[in-house]
C-alpha cells in the first residue's frame, strides 16, 4: 500500500512541475502582453529598478554587469502564484466534493444479507437459548 502511495506522489509532483511551467507560459506569453499593452506598451520583464550601472571598458564591452532590483519579473511570478495557488484551490474543492459524495454513498448502500451458514447459526444460537 505504501508503495501506491509513493506512486502517486511521484506523479503529482511530476504533473506538479509541467502544470507550473505551462502557467509560467501562460503568463508571460498570453497574460502579460495584453496587460502590458494596456498599460502604453510596458513589458513587465523589463521593469526594474537599477541600483548601479554596468562598468563598460574603453571598447565599450561589459566588464562588470550592473545590478537592478527586477519588481517587474516579480510582479510576473507573482501573477503565476495566483493563477497556480486559485488551480490548486479549485482541485481540492473538486477532490472534497466527490469524497464527501462517495462517503454519502456509503453511508446509504444497505448492508447485505447475511449468508446461509450466518443464518443457520442464528438459527442454532436462537435453540440454544431457549433451552
């Protein structure tokens, strides 16, 4: 049983994974450029905020990169927790409902009839006790 389990889990982190890069995807190349666009042609990827400059030698090559505080790229990745954690939401409402229904089926199915020798011992321990 526990080696199901172990399956199982295996699979979902799997699926886990490919779903999280499909809903990268589906922000940054379908969510984003609509928004960006609406808001005068912004892309979020290039929003930041530098802090210090590249150094650039006599040739004008990069010698040092510069550093940038990216909020842009966070605002990004912040839109793919939503749209994940509202999936993961909505996944384990479905899951609860459809326990909760087997468990009402359960509860409903009636017992089954006992079988021929339970009732022949009814029978013997009914003559017993009236002895």
């Amino acid at each position: 049983m526990s080696k199901g389990n172990v399956i199982d889990l295996a699979v979902g982190i799997i699926i886990g994974a490919a779903f999280g890069k499909i809903v990268a995807s589906l922000v940054a190349d379908v969510i984003m450029p609509p928004i960006g666009f609406v808001l005068g042609g912004v892309n979020f990827t290039d929003l930041k905020i530098p802090v210090k400059a590249a150094q650039l030698d006599a040739a004008g090559k990069v010698v040092k990169a510069g550093v940038s505080i990216n909020y842009g790229n966070f605002i990004q990745v912040c839109f793919e927790f939503v749209i994940i954690a509202f999936a993961v939401f909505i996944l384990v409402k479905a899951v609860q409902t459809f326990r909760k229904k087997q468990d009402a089926d359960a509860v409903a199915a009636p017992a089954p009839a006992p079988s021929r020798q339970e009732e022949l011992l009814e029978e013997i321990k009914d003559i017993l006790k009236s002895k």
